[in-house]
C-alpha cells in the first residue's frame, strides 16, 4: 500500500503539489500501533489527520508480531508489567484504556481471538486482521496515510510545525511523533524519534535492546550451542526482578520468553541467575535418591527431571558423576547449585537487529502522563515505544501503544 487516501482526499495533492499546503490539525509521525490508534481517535473528533510513514508498508510490526498472529494485548495489563525510570508515568493512559476496551474493539470487528497463556490474547487467524481493523477505522475517522515519505525537515514558527518530506512540505498545529524505536531496522525502525525529541531539547533516556536473546563468548559459548534446541522451564533472576517461563538454548546463547524477559533488566558486566528446577530443592532429592537407591547414577536422576542433553552438560560441567552412593554431599551440593543457582555471564544481546522492543527513550520527566505533550514545546506529543516506557513481553506493549495513542488523540 501506498497511500490510504480517506473522506478527506482533497489534502494530500494539495500537499504533493508543493504549494505551501493547509496545515492539518494533527500530523503524526509513523504508522505504526500507536500512531494509528491516535489518528483513529483524533479524526473521529472531527480533526483533520495525516499520518506519515517511510516506510513502503504501514504496521509492519503488527503484522510480523506474535509470529503472525499479533499478541494484541494481555488482559493483566498494569503498571507493574513496564519498565520506564518513571513507573508512574504509564498509570493513566493505561486505566483510560484498558485490555477490555481493545478487546471491544476486535470483537465489533468480529475478529476471532484466543488466550495462549498467562494472559496473553492473540488473533486465531492473523495479525492482518488487526491491520484491517485499523485501517478501516482510519477510513472511517477521515485520516489520511501516506507511505514512503521521507521526512527531512522539522521546524517550529509562529505555533505551526512544518515538515519538509520526499513528498513535499507539510505544516500542522500539532506534530505527534509515534515512530518507535531503533528495534529491527529491517522493518522500517529507526531513532528518528529521538533525533525530534533532542532538536526540541527534550532528554533522550539512554536507548538499549530490550527482549532480546542473549549472546556468551568463549568456551561457554560453543557449550551453550552444543545444547542448542533444548527447552527448559526456569525461574531467571536479575537482582530482585525473576520471571518464571521458557528458557531456550540457541546457537547464539540464551533465548526463549524467560530470557527476553530478563534481558530488558539486564546491565552488561553483570550475571544473571538460572534456576533450572525451580519446583525441586535438587540437593533434597538428590540426598533422598542417595538413601533410597544408592546404586543409581547420578545422570539418571537428573534426566528424571531435566532434558538429557542438558543433563549431561551439567555432569561435564561439575565433573561430578557416577553411582550416586560413591557421590559425597558437597558434591551433590556442587551439582545442585548448577541446577537450582547457575550464575551465567552474556557477553551482550543480540542487539537491535533481532530485539523486540527498545527500553528507554523520551525520558517521561519531558512529557505529561495524560496528554503525551512535551511540557517544554507546546503542540509536540510523543507516544508508543519511542517514549521511556517499555512493557514485559506478552501483549503489554501494544497496550501501551494503543492505550498512549488513544489518550493522545482523545486530549489533543
Ligand atoms: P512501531 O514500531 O509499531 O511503529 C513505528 C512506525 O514509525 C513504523 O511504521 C515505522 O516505519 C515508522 N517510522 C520509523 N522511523 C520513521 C521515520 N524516520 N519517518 C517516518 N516514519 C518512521 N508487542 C506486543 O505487545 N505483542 C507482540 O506480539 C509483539 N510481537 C513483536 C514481534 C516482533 C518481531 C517485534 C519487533 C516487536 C513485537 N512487539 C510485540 C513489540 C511491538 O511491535 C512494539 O512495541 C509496537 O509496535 C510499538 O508501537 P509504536 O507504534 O510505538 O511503534
């Protein structure tokens, strides 16, 4: 897709043409969740919208999210679930829209939907049905899309922005600047968003991948990839924050949603902590197996419990192995810390190129919690991901950009 054009067609070749154009009430940068979310409750007050993209394709993120199937949101949604310097910011843009009312949203479309786990709602056929959704929606709000713009220029005079485009010029009373973060450039991702925020003086959180799988170097490295396609449930710890879900051994290092998880929270140079077990005191079992059948190897009861390649990788590892009467307790309990404490030190992540989200952004102190608008300039809003606010994975950060994008379009 191009251009969407919308009830109001007559703008956009005004807008080509070159002829310095009528301002539009509301000009937003980026079609993404949030962006088009705004634009959908901005125009259905009667403004007139424009959305802008670079990128050839509008939503692109929707439509790859999820595996194709969009994890649209999570029906625990809360403060709680995002990671921001300020964990406030998020408290009133999430209780004006909350999971149920996306929820209301999808079901008027008759989009069919199921919970997977733990909350998490996805599309049953695809995420291209939250797209259409949308775009209809756009349609039906007047808004106007267009795709491929460039976007060179940015300045402020006399309360009207104006932006030079590969399209043309464009003006607006007001700019609302929703293009995420640097995540997946591939997609269309970039830090435009900060470049903004810093031109108009506003501080930029110090941006980091976030859900991103974690790499190692050295020796543990090609042991990690010897176990690569072995999944094990664990709890991962980072200082006092722990998530109990997947973990997933890669080529690369670690992945896998508890991985993710943690990876937003994690600082390089620091270890992270692994419970491969975490509904068994290993040392208890092992010392109770030791009483009960003392003949019985030591792999044997840990591949009772855990994948046997890793099992077999935690014997090597410890070097302790053989008839479990033959094994003193400090070496079960040797064994057992690997299992239930397993210290691990990333080299790093992934980086942009694979992370889902991006933690950090327009840092929150510049904005205000209920409009989006930066306290310092007047008529300049950011929303969505390019905002200091990032949420867990599992649907929360598309309800913090349709609930960013709907509190900025309603009090714009
Ligand atoms: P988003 O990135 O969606 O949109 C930004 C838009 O701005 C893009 O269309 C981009 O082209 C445009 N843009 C960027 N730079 C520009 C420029 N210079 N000029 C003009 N336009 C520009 N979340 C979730 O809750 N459930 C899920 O299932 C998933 N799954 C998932 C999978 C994968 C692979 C990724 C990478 C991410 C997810 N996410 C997710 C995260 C989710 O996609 C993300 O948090 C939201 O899309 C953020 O919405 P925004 O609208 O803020 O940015």
């Amino acid at each position: 897709m191009e251009t969407t054009s919308s009830s109001k067609p007559e703008s956009l070749p005004a807008a080509r043409s070159g002829v310095q154009p009528e301002p539009f009430d509301v000009l937003i940068i980026g079609a993404g969740a949030a962006g088009l979310m705004c634009a959908i409750e901005a125009g259905k007050r009667g403004l007139k919208v424009l959305v802008l993209d670079h990128a050839k394709k509008p939503a692109e993120k929707i439509r790859i999210s999820g595996g194709g199937r969009c994890n649209f949101t999570n029906i625990h949604a809360a403060p709680e679930n995002y990671i921001s310097q300020n964990p406030r910011f998020c408290v009133s843009a999430l209780r004006r829209y909350r999971p149920q009312d996306f929820i209301n949203l999808v079901d008027r479309y008759q989009i069919k939907w199921h919970e997977k786990t733990l909350g998490q709602l996805f599309c049953d056929n695809s995420s291209q049905d939250i797209i259409g959704m949308l775009f209809r929606e756009c349609e039906r709000a007047g808004v106007a899309i267009i795709t491929s713009s460039e976007i060179d220029e940015i300045s402020h005079k006399d309360e009207l922005f104006r932006l030079t485009t590969s399209r043309g010029p464009y003006a607006c009373r007001k700019l609302v600047v929703a293009c995420g973060g640097p995540s997946i450039p591939k997609m269309g991702a970039s830090n435009f968003g900060y470049r903004i925020a810093r031109q108009f003086g506003l501080k930029v959180i110090e941006p980091r991948p976030g859900l991103v799988p974690l790499t190692f170097s050295g020796p543990l490295k090609e042991k990690l990839a010897a176990l690569s396609g072995v999944s094990q449930e664990v709890e991962v710890r980072f200082g006092k924050v722990k998530f109990r879900e997947a973990l997933l051994f890669t080529h690369r290092g670690l992945s896998g949603p508890a991985i993710l998880q943690i990876s937003s929270y994690w600082r390089e140079g620091e270890p992270l902590r692994l419970n491969l077990l975490p509904d068994h005191d290993l040392f208890a079992l092992l010392k109770d197996a030791k009483e009960a059948t003392p003949k019985q190897e030591l792999i044997t009861v840990l591949t009772d419990h855990l994948p046997r390649r890793l099992a077999q990788f935690i014997v090597e590892e410890t070097g302790v192995d053989g008839r479990l009467a033959d094994l003193s307790h400090k070496k079960l309990q040797a064994v057992a810390a690997m299992v239930n404490d397993w210290q691990v030190l990333p080299n790093g992540t992934e980086g942009y190129r694979t992370a889902e989200v991006t933690v950090g952004g327009v840092d929150t102190d510049e904005l205000s919690s209920k409009t989006f608008e930066a306290k310092k300039v007047p008529g300049l809003y950011f929303i969505g991901e390019v905002v200091d606010v990032t949420g867990h994975l599992g649907g929360y950060n598309f309800q913090w950009a349709w609930a960013s994008g709907h509190a900025c379009g309603q009090l714009i």
